[in-house]
C-alpha cells in the first residue's frame, strides 16, 4: 500500500511521502525548467520505483494500492486522471478530498501569483521576466519561502478553503506532463480500477473556521464561497444567478429563514454538502459505470477523540460542533499506541473497536479488491450510477441505500443542473 501523506501541498515542511511540496512542488513559470507540478512528477516516479522494485521486497507489483488522505487524497485522485500514472497501481483508496476542489486546482494565473508574492520577498523584476523571477526564487531562503503567505488570498474577493498555499496543480501541456490538459478534460479517461471512497460527517469543519475569521457579513462571503468551492459549473455564476441559489438553499436547509441565522452545524452541512456535489460527476460514478472496477463509498460518523483537528477547530469555532471533522478517519486508520501518548487522546474501547473495523476494511481492500472480512456485521456493497449505496462508519455500522448524504446530495445534484443547463440557452 503506498501512503500519500495528508497535508500535502500545503504544508510548507518536506513530505515524508517524498513529494516536493508548496513553492518546490508546484511553482509553474511556463518555462521548461520551471513548468509547475513537480510534486505530481515525484509521485509518479515514486510508483515507477514501487513498481519496479517492489518483487525484491516481497511485495506484489501487480497488487499495488494507493491511498491517501486530505491533500493526501487529492494526489491519489490525480493519479487516477493522469495518463503518466497509468498502469502503475491496481487500487486506490481516498480519504477525505479528491481534486475537484479550489485546494486541488489553481484559481489564478500561476506565474502572476508567484510575481507577486517575489514582490512581497524583495524582487523588484518585470513580471513577464519569468528567467529572472525563477533566478530570485532560487535566492531566497525555504524557510521565507515557506511562511509567506499573501493577505489577497484571505478575503472575500478570493475566498480559498485552504489560504496556505498558493503554489497549486495546473495543467501542464506537453506529452510526458502528468496534466496536459485541464483535469476535467481528463474525467472521461479516468482510470478503472477499484477504489474506496469516504468522507467525515462534518468534512467542511475548516471551510467554516476560515468563513467565521472573515470580518464580513456571513451571507455576503458564504455564496462567494459557492462559486470558489462548486469547481467546473457554479465559477462563473452571475450575481442574479447566486441570488436565485441563495433562495434555494436557504429554503431546503432553513425553511426560508436568512443564512445569518444558521446555526454552525447547518453551516457546516451546507459548506460540506457544496464541497461534495461533484464527487460523483468527477468520481464515483465514471469508475463505478464500467465493470469490473467498483466503487465503495463510506462516511465516517464516529465522534471519538482521537481526531487531532477536532479541539483546535472547535476552539477556532469557540463552540462545541457534534460529529466527525475532516481527517477523523484518518486519525482512526494510523492510530499508533507509541504516537498516542504524545499526541492523542488515551484511546477507549470503543475508539479500539472502530480503529480495528477501519484497519480491517482498508485492508482487506488493499488484499482482494473487497473490503468485506469475516466477522464484519455488514455487507458493505459497491455503488453504482443505478444503485447508490454507501456505508456509515460509526459505533454500528450501517448501510445506507442512496446517495451519500441522501436528500441533500440530491438537492445539490438538482441544482446543479438546473443551472448547468440554464447557461447552455444562455
């Protein structure tokens, strides 16, 4: 199983997956030396290595398994669009993210961005002297580089979830480049294989943190967040357009009542539900459409507390939100009695039972294709376009014949093409 460390791209220390990250994994000045996605270009060499080297180690070449969770998650959905990548794992497993996300995909012209935080570290070159911006990057102390993060990406004109870094994944043409074109071109070609697919509860818990530390009304920044999380159909929303969206939500969540009066646990479901309305145009059911490949799909609910986000968000929030944040399934999954003494909460029976179930069904996975094992209390069954299902991950396991979030995924679905198909006749 090859682990995509969670962080990833934003971070600004070195990944211990050994895959250059923040300004050394995806600066892109449209030179050859410098055309961004070198994280991505590190994976795929990575697997090569596995792939090649794996037999000496007692490892199967033909039964590689990728996984990933968070900016994890998102490298492992990239691996399964990219062409270059092809052929080089047989399952994959995403926890949390997948790259159709504003984290996942630069929003901005690239090398604008980055002439613009060189202003901020001293360089005072022409902007289009891509040569002599790359020759000042490579002057600069990492550690400055690291900790620069530019204001404009924190305010309400550019809302980002994750404001840490501004070096993201853009496409790269040429043949031998892991994104030649946009990654929705590369949704059609998607690689079929087996995967597990899962998301926390609460998976929109830091998209909330970041709308309450904007000194702005909530309504007037959470429908700008809309667009900027809504990647491929709701960016160019019009004003009159968001206003009609605004009505709906407010109406299916609220019965009508203003955003302004939402409590942070709707707000987190809306935020989260938004997050999610692609995954399965972009995802699930273009692998799950072609046999034999096989989507399973979980939600975590389980609100232990080993979750490492979980009392940092909440202070963040300075309130208490019920449910699984982001990164609890991973919490659960790499639980380590060493590790846990210094950084977790002391682990309880119940937080055992679930450590162990999720240990079981991610390996099983990684095994045979299938996470079912003996002695697990479900049959957990692959999602397909005409048969969704999903399973829930909590004290009692429990299987849930729809789509994941039920009523709610649906609304967004609806409205989704709603207005995808209002602005064809446009």
């Amino acid at each position: 199983m090859v682990n995509f460390h969670s962080g990833g791209f934003i971070h600004g220390s070195p990944d211990p997956s050994g895959y250059r990250l923040h300004v050394l994994g995806y600066l892109n000045l449209n030179l050859k030396v410098c055309s961004g996605n070198q994280g991505l270009k590190d994976a795929i060499l990575s697997l090569q290595w596995i792939k090649e080297n794996i037999s000496v180690f007692g490892g199967d070449p033909d039964n590689i398994t990728l996984m990933g969770s968070s900016a994890g998650s998102v490298i492992v959905h990239f691996m399964l669009l990219s062409p270059l990548a092809k052929g080089l794992y047989h399952k994959a497993i995403l926890m949390g993210c997948y790259a159709f996300i504003p984290v996942a995909i630069c929003l901005m012209e690239n090398a604008s961005v980055a002439y613009k935080i060189a202003q901020m570290l001293g360089y005072d070159g022409k902007p289009d002297d891509n040569k002599k911006l790359l020759n000042f990057y490579k002057s600069v102390e990492l550690s400055r580089l690291f900790l620069t993060r530019p204001e404009y990406l924190f305010n309400t004109t550019t809302i980002q979830v994750y404001p840490q870094s501004p070096f993201l994944f853009t496409p790269e043409p040429g043949e031998n480049s892991p994104l030649p074109v946009s990654p929705e071109k590369l949704i059609p070609s998607t690689n079929r294989v087996p995967i597990i697919i899962g998301f926390s509860e609460r998976e929109a818990c830091i998209t909330l943190v970041t709308l309450r530390a904007l000194n702005t009304p909530l309504k007037t920044c959470f429908y700008k967040a809309i667009q900027q999380n809504c990647w491929g159909w709701a960016a160019a929303l019009n004003e009159d357009e968001l206003k009609r969206i605004q009505k709906e939500v407010e109406n299916f969540y609220l019965a009508g009542e203003s955003i302004e009066t939402a409590s942070q646990s709707v707000l987190c479901d809306i935020l989260t539900d938004i997050a999610l309305s692609d995954v399965y145009d972009s995802v699930i059911n273009v692998i799950s459409a072609d046999l034999p490949s096989s989507v399973y799909v979980y939600n975590f609910h389980y609100d232990g507390k080993l979750c490492v986000m979980k009392a940092q968000i909440e202070r963040s929030l300075k309130e208490p939100l019920p449910g699984a944040f982001h990164g609890a399934d991973y919490s659960y999954w790499c639980y380590n009695e060493e590790m846990a003494g210094k950084t977790m909460a002391r682990i309880q029976p119940n937080d055992r039972k679930i450590v162990d179930t999720l240990t079981n069904l991610l390996t099983t996975f990684a095994k045979t294709s299938n996470p079912n094992y003996d002695g697990l209390e479900v049959e957990w069954k692959p999602t397909t376009p005409d048969s969704p299902s999903y399973l829930i991950i909590n004290e009692k396991l429990q299987i849930k014949d729809e789509l994941l979030n039920g009523e709610r995924m649906e609304f967004w679905h609806r409205l989704k093409n709603k207005f995808v198909k209002s602005r064809t006749h446009l």
